[in-house]
C-alpha cells in the first residue's frame, strides 16, 4: 500500500469512530439528536468516509457522505436557528 492509501485508510478508520461514538452517544443518551457535539461527529465521519470512499473509487458511498454531511449541516443549521 502506497502512503496517501494508508493515510486514506487511516481517514476512513477515524470516520468510523466517529460514527460508532456519535451512535454509542444516541443510544445512552436521551435527546441527543437536539445536540450539536452529535452533529459534529456525524458530519467529521462522513466528511472522513467520502475522502476514503473517493479514494478506493467508491462512488455511491461517496455520494451517500456528500448527502450525510449537507443533512447534517441542515440539523445543525436548525438547531441554532430554533435557539435564538
């Protein structure tokens, strides 16, 4: 494997971290979905798992991360504006 693989690699493997974190969170805790850590740790995994998927060629589950991180925006976007 070449380095910019393991570094993509290694990109993809933090993604799924955060996303296994962000689903251990909403399972334990009560009114996550209101939080932005939440938010921020699906976004940062599917921001991490598009980068790993473009590079392995992996064209639906790139576009699938595209939309995850726009609907993820489009939660946080909501949650600010429902707190002014």
């Amino acid at each position: 494997m070449d380095d910019i693989g393991f570094i993509s690699d290694a990109i993809g493997w933090f993604g799924a971290a955060c996303f296994l974190f962000a689903y251990i969170i909403a399972t334990k805790v009560p009114g996550t979905s209101d939080k932005l850590y939440f938010h921020i740790l699906n976004i940062v995994g599917a921001v991490c798992f598009a980068i790993n998927a473009k590079y392995h060629g992996a064209v639906p589950l790139f576009y699938l991360n595209v939309i995850w991180v726009g609907l993820g925006l489009y939660a946080m976007y909501r949650i600010k504006k429902s707190a002014i």
